[in-house]
C-alpha cells in the first residue's frame, strides 16, 4: 500500500523527525532518509515506511503486510495524526514571531511538528514507564516489555518486534516485569491499567472526543497517573496544541534560560509566563525541550 499526505507550509521533515534519529525511546529506525516502525492493522503487525519528497511538500508512506482492503482510509488517517500532516503551524509563527525572547528560538526550528505515539495505549504505557527515570533506562524498560509481551514480526527477512496489545500486558503477572527491573509500583501500574482497558472500565479512544479538562478528570484518579502523565498523553498521544506542563523540570529550565532568571522558576512563574503562548503552548514548549538539546526533560515527573 502507498499513498501520500501534500504538507502545510511550513513543514520541515528534517526538524520533525529529529528527535526520532536521536531520542533513546524512539520507536523507529532510520535508513537513507526513511523511517520504519510497527503497527497494527487488522490481520496484525504491518510495517510502516515514511519519507519525504526533496521539496518537503508531501509525505510519502508505504505500508507492508497484511492489511485489508477496507483499512486503507484509517490507515492513512492514522499516518497523518501520528506526524501531524494536516497541522497548520502558520498562525503559530504569526503570533510567536512577534515575541521577542522566543522568536528566535522558534524561527530556527521553523516546520517543527509533533511525531506523536501510534495508539493512546502505547503513549500511556510509555510515559508510565519514563515516570521518576531517565531516557536511557526507560527505553531499556519499553524494550523489555515489547519483548516479553509483544509480538515478533517479519518483513524481507528482519525482525521486528511490535509493542504489546492492552490483552497481551493484561496477561501477565507483577513479578514478571520485576524480574525485568520494574519496581513493584510501577508493574502494578502497568498491569492494572491494562486490566482496565480490556474490561471495558477504560475507554482510552473516548478520549480523542475530550475536552483537555475532561481528559484529565477521567485519568487522574487512575493508580499511577498524575498531572505530568496526562499531559504527556495529551501531547504525544492526542496532538493537543495548548498544553502546559509547568511542573516539567526541563520546560523550568528552559524558562530560566531564555528568560535570563536567576533561579529555575516554580510552576506558577512558568504559568504566568505561559499566558502569552495560548493557544500554542505545546509548541513552544517542545521549541524549549528541544533548544535545551534532550528531549527527556520531561521524562522525570508523577
């Protein structure tokens, strides 16, 4: 299967796509231009290729496997949520490019768009994972779970492996992921979570018609989600443009770099400052993880 997605300007692949050659819990590899990763379609794992054309003016997608006749729309609409093919950025840059401390960190990154997660589940599982660790050992982690639990795939003669179905993480018991290193708290998180979404109590696709108030009074009472995990879903799983995770010790480090402060500000400092970033303060703050050069600032919180 092929198809392609024309592109807003501006869009830059190159800046869009950074942080999946470099960021340690990427899902992707990268080969001569093109990303792969694993999904699911309905017959089971399908791999998914992305390019793009010289001009940067349209993605270009293949899909391997045993798809179905009927999926292809859903297919190309879940290509185009994942790399925010149909986000126009230009009111952003409007808006921010009369910003005098931040224009210049945004035109440099000019076309930088959110990559987000391939499922609601997969993001939740992810982020959980990350909670209170750093990049490197929450990828070990992730890979870890998608090897005991996921299944393997092959497509000409590699081996791939595909992040694990809520069923499949449902199945298993806490003491398998602490013999993988996962501290007991976070199995039960794990697996809990999992138990819910196949019993039905929780719907993770209702949330795509949420309100970004209402996402977060249905996940927040869930065991082990807290304020910084629902954000990061909302950012990565859903694509929610005005986000603010002022608690992020990263975003706190970056505020008081660019607003040359003398102590890394509180969260009610970031808030404040953040009001002039509606209705893009997910941009910005992505501009602001990535200035910083580690994208995992965010990745030490809940």
């Amino acid at each position: 299967m092929k198809f392609s997605f024309p592109l807003f300007y501006p869009y830059s692949f190159f800046h869009t796509t950074k942080r999946l050659r470099t960021f340690e819990k990427s899902s992707y590899r990268y080969e001569n231009g093109i990303f792969r990763r694993t999904i699911r379609g309905q017959n089971g794992p399908l791999l998914l290729e992305i390019s793009c054309d010289k001009e940067e003016s349209a993605l270009q997608v293949k899909i391997k496997g045993a798809y179905c006749d009927g999926e292809k729309e859903g297919l190309r609409k879940k290509v185009a949520h994942m790399f925010s093919a149909e986000v126009d950025l230009r009111p952003f840059y409007e808006q921010l490019g009369k910003d005098p401390v931040l224009s210049p960190i945004i035109e440099e990154r000019k076309g930088m768009h959110f990559v987000l997660d391939a499922d609601l589940h997969e993001c939740l599982l992810k982020t959980i994972i990350g909670q209170q660790l750093n990049v490197s050992f929450a990828a070990t982690l992730t890979d870890r779970l998608v090897e005991l639990a996921g299944d393997v795939a092959e497509f000409e003669g590699e081996r791939w492996t595909v992040f694990p179905t809520p069923e499949q993480v449902a199945r298993l018991e806490y003491e398998q992921l602490q013999a993988l290193q996962f501290n007991r708290r976070k199995a039960e998180y794990i697996i809990d979570i999992a138990r819910m979404i196949v019993s039905g109590e929780l719907d993770l696709d209702e949330l795509y018609h949420y309100t970004d108030e209402e996402v977060m009074e249905r996940l927040l009472p869930i065991r082990g989600i807290g304020r910084w995990t629902v954000e990061c879903v909302m950012l990565f799983g859903l694509g929610r443009p005005n986000l603010l995770p002022a608690q992020d010790i990263g975003l706190r480090n970056a505020v008081k770099q660019v607003y040359a402060l003398e102590e890394r500000p509180d969260e009610k400092t970031v808030r404040r400052l953040g009001q002039s970033w509606s209705p893009y303060a997910s941009y910005v703050t992505f501009y602001l993880w990535d200035m910083l050069g580690n994208q995992n600032k965010y990745g030490k919180s809940d």
